[in-house]
C-alpha cells in the first residue's frame, strides 16, 4: 500500500490536465459545430428566393400549407 501512494501521487496531476485538455477541445468542438451549423443556415436562408414579390394570398401561412403543395 505504501508504494501505491506516490504513483497516484504521480499520476494525478497528468490525469488533471488531461482531463481538462479533453473539456476544453469538447467545447472547441461543439462551438464550431454550431458555428457551422449557423452559417449553413444563414447561407441557405440568402439562397432562397425572395418572398416577399408573392402577393399575401399566393403565400402558405404555415408549414402545413407548405408540405400539402409538395
């Protein structure tokens, strides 16, 4: 049992900073995830068609109107 302690002595330190490591590039990760996501969004909202030509009563009110014409 004595020579137990000081290698998790040793050990845990590393085992901090890897952890910590691992936390950081998660969050890295996922914001850029999201940011993709984003701009994806963004892209395809400035690639669709202007819809504000059509007169109010050729446009679907909602998303049921939407998906019954297609």
């Amino acid at each position: 049992m004595n020579d137990v302690l000081p290698v998790l002595a040793a050990l845990v330190p590393s085992v901090g900073v890897g952890l910590l490591f691992w936390v950081a590039m998660r969050y890295i990760v996922r914001a850029d995830r999201n940011e993709r996501a984003a701009l994806a969004r963004l892209d395809a909202e400035e690639r669709r068609p202007d819809r504000s030509e059509e007169s109010p009563a050729d446009a679907p009110r909602d998303d049921r109107e939407r998906k019954a014409d297609a």
